[in-house]
C-alpha cells in the first residue's frame, strides 16, 4: 500500500532551506528547468515535482493516498 500523498504545489510544505522552498523541482535535483505543479509527501520526505518527476514518483512509490 502506498503512503505517498499528493497536493498542488505549496512551498510551505518544504524546508526553510530546501530547493522547494525556492520553486525548484527537488525531484531532479535542481536539474530541472521546469517549474514545480506538486509537493508530495514520500518515504523520503517532503518533494516538489514537475509533470515528468510526478510520473517518476508515482511510478516509484504507487498512486497517492489522498
């Protein structure tokens, strides 16, 4: 069963310090040119992603909860 939850892209959700915080898609490492549409809350903790890193993350960890 999955534990992944999904919400529109909010960077109050990330850590004062992260790259979400600061609009970038932490999925990719900040490789990413695209902008974040989602945070998710994953086994290893708080994401932001774009289209693509959505599909990668759903892919990994099952369809969300919520």
């Amino acid at each position: 069963m999955s534990h992944l939850l999904k919400f529109r892209f909010n960077p109050a959700l990330h850590g004062k310090k992260s790259k979400a915080r600061n609009g970038i898609c932490s999925w990719h490492a900040g490789e990413c040119e695209k902008k974040p549409k989602w945070s998710f809350f994953t086994p290893m903790g708080w994401q932001s992603a774009c289209g693509k890193a959505r599909e990668a993350i759903e892919d990994r960890y099952g369809k969300p909860v919520n």
